[in-house]
C-alpha cells in the first residue's frame, strides 16, 4: 500500500490498476475499471513554479515532460504520446545532460507554470442570497453567521446580497444613505436583459443591440456595477446594517400551507446580475436557504402542507410531480454559471428538505460546495462557514476558472469523469463512445476548485489482442498527461502539469503482475462513484446486484483456489481488503437510500464525488478506534464485537464522528469519578483522550462533521451501531459478556464472505 501512498505524495493521483491490462479484452476481465482519482491543485510545497512559459509538442500539444526522449546534440524532444520530433525554441540552447531545465528532471513529474503576463483580476466575488422565509431564531442565527464571514472576507473581495422569500429583492449597496433595493416577482423568469433594463444599466448609456448580451466588457460602467457589487472593506457597515434590519418575510402563511419561497427565481436572478457584471471572473452565489422552494420554476412541492415532498419512492415510480422540471431548469442554470465562469455554493439548513437533489447538477458541474445542516445555529453549519473563509493551515485554497485537459497513449481512450466539472464538448480521438458521467470530451471547466477537489478519470482500453503475440511490443507503457489551467487564490494564472507512465501486460502469464499494481482502496473508490452514478441515471439499475455480481467475477479471476472447493479459496493481500470495502459500500447510504431522503443522499454524493480517496474510503468503511485502561488508542474491527462496558469507541464515519462510552465507563462517568482527585489522572485522561482526537478531526474536514456523544444502550448509539458489521444479532446463540447485540436480519460479513467464495469457485 505504501508505494501507492508514494505516488500520491508525489503527483496527488491514485489508480485502480497501476499495472495496465494492454489489450481491451484483458481491461474487461479484470472487472474494475481503469481509472485514476487526480487531485488537481493538491498542495506539493517541493513542486517547483517555473516563470515561463511550458514547451509544447507541435502535433498533439502535450506539454514538455520526464518521458519525452531528449537528443541534446541536435536539440529535439520526442513526444511520448504522438512520437513527433520537436526542436526546442532558442532559449533551450544551453541544456545539456548534466544541465536539464526543471520540466525534465525525473522527480518533478509534476510541475506548475506561472508566466507573468498571466495576472487576472485578484479580486474574488461573493454574491450573498438569502432566505427569509424561516422562523425568527433561525433569522438571528443566519444574521449573525453572516455578519461574521463577512468580517473575514479579504478588503480587495466584491460582495453583493440579494434575500428572497415571496420576492428576490436585490440590495444597491453603493446607494449609501438610505438602503434601496430592486423588486422582482418570485413566481416570473426574468431574462438578462429585462433585470439590466429594469436595474437602470442603461439610463446613462444606450442599451447594446438586440442580440447581443450585455456584459462588463460591452458598456457596462463600473460606476453601474458598483452600485450591487461593492470592496468588502467598503461595504462591511452598508451590508451589517442591511442584514441588522433584515426581517422575516413579511408575507403572511396560512396554517396549511407552507411559505411562498421563490428559491429558484433568487438563483437565476444572482446568475444574470453576476454575468451582466463580472463575466468570466471567480465569482462565487452563495446560498443561504431554510426550507423548499415553492414558488418558480424550480419548485419542489406545492405549498399545499397535505402534499408531501417527494421521497425515493416517489423519484423511483416517477410520482414526483415537479421534481423534472426543477432539474432541467437547475441544468439550465448550471450551464450558464459554467459559461460565465461562476460558482453555486449551496447552504442548506432545515429539518425539511430544500431541493439539494434538484440543485446538484448545478452545485456539482459548477465545483461548488454543499453544506447540509439541521439549523443555522448548528455547529455544522456555522463552523463550515468560518473553514470557507478562514486563512492559515486548513484553509480551503479556494481557486476558480479551471479548465482541466487530458492527454493519453493513443491505445486509450476517456470514457469520462465522475466529478465536480462540465464537459467543455471539446471531441477528438481520445473521447471513447462509451460515456460515464462527464464524457465525450478532452477537456473539462471546473469553475471553483480548491485543495481537495478531486476527480476519477474513467478510461478504455482500445488495444486489441494481436493476433501474433510472440512479437515483443516496441514499448510496453502507456502515459497519460493532465493539465490543469487555473487561477490561483493569488489572483495568479497557472497551469499545473502532472505525467504518469504506467507499465501494461497482456496475455497468460500477467496476472501476477496486475494483482501486484491493484490498488483496492483507489479500485473501490472508483466503483463507489461508478455505482452512485449508475444509480442516478439507469433506470431499473439494481446497485446491489452488480457489486455481488462484480465482486463473484474479480474474484474469480484473481482468487486462488481449485474448482469447486470453496474451502481452499484465498486472496492475495493486495486483494484482501476489498471484499470488505465491496460489504460496507453495499450497506452504505450511497446504495442503501432507504431511510434517507433525496436531499441527503444527493447531498452524500456530491461530497462522495469531490473528495479524495483516504476521505471516501472512511465515508464507504468508517474507522474505529478503541480506548481502554488496558492499552492506548488502537484501530478496533467494525464489528459488533468491538463494544465493551469498560471501553470507548471513536467512530469517524466522515459525516458524523461519534464518541461512545461503554455502559460502565458512562456509569462512572455520571457518578463524577473523573473530578475525585484519586481518578483524575487515569479516568479524566481516558474520557478527554477521544475528545481530542474528534478535535483534530473536526478541524481538518469540510463540511465539518456532526459529533455525537453517547452511551450504549442510549437513544444515540444508533449512529455506531448501524455501521456496525451484524456479528451477533438477535438470533446469535450466546451473545458476548458486555457486548452488545445488533437488532437486524442484515447479514453479517462471515455469512457474505462465505457466500462469495462458494460462487467464486464454481
């Protein structure tokens, strides 16, 4: 594991296979796709940042890398992708083989370039919109979380505020004395040009031709746009007094009915004034909503109270009345904000659901982020909030304007990415016909992207088996190039280049040697994604079925056993962990919707689907640790068996993270033991030691987890006990001394483990 672990450190990509099937029908044998988990922007304190320009190959367009072949004496390169010959441009003329520039030495086979006319505007722009249909309490908390970023917001930021219930009014802030906002109908689309028309754009200046979108680059004065869009340091007093005076949503709701909350035409309106002032430039919506949508063309529900909102159930039997035409209008919204270059970060705090399932397509192809939350005044949300804005060690290194490009040996092809980007439709060779998620392209727009972003590349294997396989192969790797564009928190535009090589086998002896290269952390990272992806979009698709089915053929294949003696069956350890990923992504809330809403799982995903792979492996099999008199902090099995009346248990199952006193530790715990000064040494010791841990937990992550702390036998065991493996339930014969049993006819893994081995021999 550790020499995947290397390679990560080294160019922030983990791959399923990194020792490649070579030919197509090999790739399809070995069940898991080729792919590769890449962290665009993952920060390399010893990557260097050259100030130049890169070199790039005149056919294929690959920029200058380690396993390009370099001929000093007559100062060529050969691209390792399209073998062109390239002769490097007159200021290479000094290198030599003990004098290389910094793009060919082995090590930096990740690099970033930052030519100096490349400086944007550094200004980043936050466009608040606010609900105020929620009850007075959350109001205060709302206000007060907001008055709070705002303070943290760099002086040079823009910022404007819209808020929204019945009516989006959006505030001139630049209009200092007196506040004075615009009024749009909640329930009407309003174009572009009818909000810049309505806004008075135009008084001092001729309105552009029919046809043509206004924007900042044709006549828009600054003066116009300050007037919405003001330096922080400027307007800080302006915005705190808005916000002081802010009230609820002064529209008054029957007892049976719900709020008029017009989240949609709020969201569209922040779209086209963001477009109309500042195209093309960082700029972040940040939304702020307490409850579902009603009114709009994105509603969720009516607002009837005796019409539910919709649930999985009604999704899968397609009873969900608004629930289409909320997502094509969100599509339509997404890309938009991706033509424009702009970001939708989405703030969900209710006990109800607020439409997150119809809002993730433009939150994901946007990169934007998602907080889910129970209140404005939870810890979850107002902790996440200050983590957007904070600078220091765990900043967030928000980026933007983001285009990632991929390059590949011609005997591989992209299928696509699962992830936080919008395809740029940008066809070639390299775009295979079998699409998954992001696809038919070879260059992506990933509008926000930040330190841990994370995207899995899904690629094909085209090589076809030859028919005469005694001729050795002219090379035996394969190279894959991704370049990533972007500006830099700096206001700086850079472009991260990372190049991999890796070796392919092919024919009968090669097993061995893909089971050395598997990667099952990465390998179930990917059929994660895979498998949430394939259940938002195929319909009768049965999630369950194909991981068994998947899982029976992978160890088939790379299992050791003779037919038909289950017995005999074993793994190798490269292997070994991955039925066990396979077990707990089965039972996770990215297969199991049930007792989820569509909010929460939507919301699961997109978070899923941006993170890295030591994040989502927690998030697939939550870690355990164990904390006793007898011993220190040592990793515990996922298991039933695991609970003990003199242990606590610390649970990180990445959403939550939970601290579980054992039944005579809490009795002790209550009965004070932990303040007697005989007992303050061990026991106070034993209870703060898995405090602490959570802290540094909790400080490092976004969205910052819920903490739970409970006792067993208490009504909040639950959030352990359901991520537990069912070892002994109800039925078991002789349950454990002090341990516990699960009530549930889920199979335990003994049972699973044992039917797949029967299968997987025959």
């Amino acid at each position: 594991m550790t020499e995947f672990l290397d390679l990560e450190a080294q160019d922030g990509v983990r791959m399923s296979w990194n020792v490649l099937p070579g030919t197509k029908q090999e790739a399809s044998n070995c069940v898991v796709p080729v792919s590769a988990i890449y962290t665009p922007i993952k920060p390399f304190p010893n990557t260097p940042v050259l100030p130049y320009a890169p070199l790039r190959c005149r056919t294929c367009r690959s920029v200058l890398n380690p396993f390009s072949i370099v001929d000093f004496a007559a100062k060529i390169w050969i691209c390792p992708f399209c073998f062109q010959r390239n002769h490097f441009p007159p200021h290479y003329a000094s290198i030599s083989d003990d004098n290389l520039p910094a793009e060919l030495f082995p090590q930096y086979t990740t690099i970033e370039y930052e030519s100096s006319g490349d400086k944007s505007s550094s200004s980043s722009v936050f466009m608040f919109v606010v609900d105020t249909c929620i009850i007075e309490e959350e109001m205060a908390f709302l206000k007060s979380a907001l008055s709070q970023a705002i303070g943290l917001l760099p002086d040079n930021s823009l910022v404007g505020l819209i808020t929204f219930g019945t009516l989006v009014h959006v505030h001139e802030l630049g209009f200092g004395q007196t506040p004075k906002t615009y009024v749009f109908k909640g329930a009407k689309d309003v174009s572009k040009d009818q909000l810049l028309d309505q806004m008075g754009f135009f008084l001092k200046k001729p309105k552009p031709p029919t046809g043509v979108i206004a924007g900042a680059r044709d006549g828009l004065s600054s003066e116009s746009i300050s007037r919405f869009l003001l330096p922080a340091s400027e307007c800080e007093f302006t915005i705190n007094s808005v916000l002081e005076e802010l009230q609820k949503d002064p529209w008054t709701v029957p007892s049976d009915q719900r709020a008029t909350r017009c989240t949609s035409t709020a969201l569209s309106v922040a779209a086209s004034l963001l477009g109309a002032c500042v195209p093309g430039s960082g700029a972040r919506i940040m939304a702020f909503i307490g409850g579902p949508s009603t009114e709009g063309p994105g509603a969720i529900v009516s607002k009837n109270l005796s019409e539910p909102i919709r649930s999985h159930k009604d999704l899968d039997k397609d009873t969900a009345p608004y629930y289409h035409k909320a997502v094509k209008f969100y599509e339509g919204l997404a890309k938009q904000l991706v033509h424009q270059g702009h970001v939708l970060d989405l703030f969900a705090c209710a006990l109800d659901q607020v439409g997150v399932a119809e809002l993730k397509v433009a939150v994901e192809k946007t990169g934007g982020l998602v907080v889910l939350a129970e209140s404005f005044g939870h810890s979850v949300f107002k902790d996440s909030l200050k983590h957007v804005f904070q600078s220091g060690d765990y900043d967030l290194g928000l980026s933007s304007n983001g285009i990632f490009e991929i390059n590949c040996s011609k005997d591989i092809k992209v299928q696509g990415i699962i992830g936080p980007c919008a395809s740029l439709e940008k066809k070639g060779p390299l775009c295979s016909d079998n699409v998954i998620g992001q696809g038919n392209t070879s260059a992506w727009k990933m509008c926000g992207l930040d330190k841990a972003t994370t995207l899995c590349i899904i690629f094909e294997i085209v090589k076809k088996d030859s028919p005469d396989s005694s001729v050795q192969p002219t090379s035996n790797q394969y190279y894959f190039q991704f370049l990533t564009y972007y500006q830099h928190s700096s206001g700086q535009m850079r472009l991260r280049v990372t190049t991999l090589s890796r070796r392919w086998v092919a024919g009968s002896g090669s097993i061995q040697d893909l089971i050395a290269g598997f990667d099952q952390e990465a390998a179930a990272v990917a059929m994660a994604r895979l498998v949430s992806f394939k259940m938002e979009i195929e319909a009768e698709f049965d999630p369950i079925r194909w991981l068994d089915k998947s899982l029976i053929h992978m160890c088939s294949r790379f299992g050791d056993y003779q037919k038909d003696n289950p017995s005999s069956f074993s793994l190798s350890p490269r292997f070994s962990i991955f039925p066990q990923f396979m077990f707990n992504l089965r039972r996770s809330q990215f297969v199991q919707v049930f007792n989820n809403s569509p909010d929460e799982t939507a919301y699961f995903r997109i978070i899923l689907n941006r993170e890295n792979v030591a994040n989502s492996v927690v998030m697939i099999q939550p870690s355990l640790i164990s904390y006793s008199f007898h011993s220190g902090p040592e990793p515990a099995l996922l298991d039933v068996a695991a609970i003990a009346a003199d242990r606590i248990l610390l649970l990180d199952s990445y959403f939550t993270v939970v601290i579980f006193h054992g039944a005579t530790i809490a009795q002790w715990r209550k009965a004070g033991y932990h303040n007697q000064p005989e007992h303050q040494q061990a026991f106070a010791q034993l209870l703060q030691a898995p405090r602490d841990d959570a802290d540094v937990i909790i400080k490092e992550r976004f969205p910052v987890p819920r903490l739970v702390i409970c006792d067993q036998h208490g009504s909040q065991a639950r959030f352990l006990l359901a991520k537990l493996n069912p070892s002994a339930t109800y039925n078991t014969d002789s349950p454990l001394p002090g341990g516990d049993v699960l009530f549930t006819d889920d199979v335990s893994f003994e049972v699973f483990l044992d039917h797949l081995q029967r299968l997987a021999v025959q």
